[in-house]
C-alpha cells in the first residue's frame, strides 16, 4: 500500500468501495501503518479485512 508501486490505505479503501469485495485482504504492504486502512472500512460491514500480522 505505499507508493509508486502499490497504493496508499485511501486508495484501498476507496477500491474496495467501488468493486464491493466479500473479503479484503491486502499484501505487500511493508512498512504502511494497516491500521489506518482498518480505520477507513470499519463502517464496510460487507467487507471482511483480512490483514496478516508480518514477522
């Protein structure tokens, strides 16, 4: 989710929004803070996100 290659939390959440997913679940995050995309589609009831913990 960080840019140039990937898109930033807003993007995401904006994404999801248009296309409507049962489950998210974004990767090759790295160092992007996830909680703020869990903060951006907490209100998407539809939208299961799955985020996996990196070690």
């Amino acid at each position: 989710m960080n840019l140039p290659y990937t898109m930033t939390p807003e993007m995401v959440a904006d994404a999801a929004g248009m296309f409507r997913p049962k489950v998210l679940y974004p990767y090759h995050q790295g160092e992007t803070d996830t909680a703020k995309l869990l903060a951006l589609m907490k209100d998407e009831k539809d939208i299961d996100v799955r985020i996996r913990k990196m070690k």
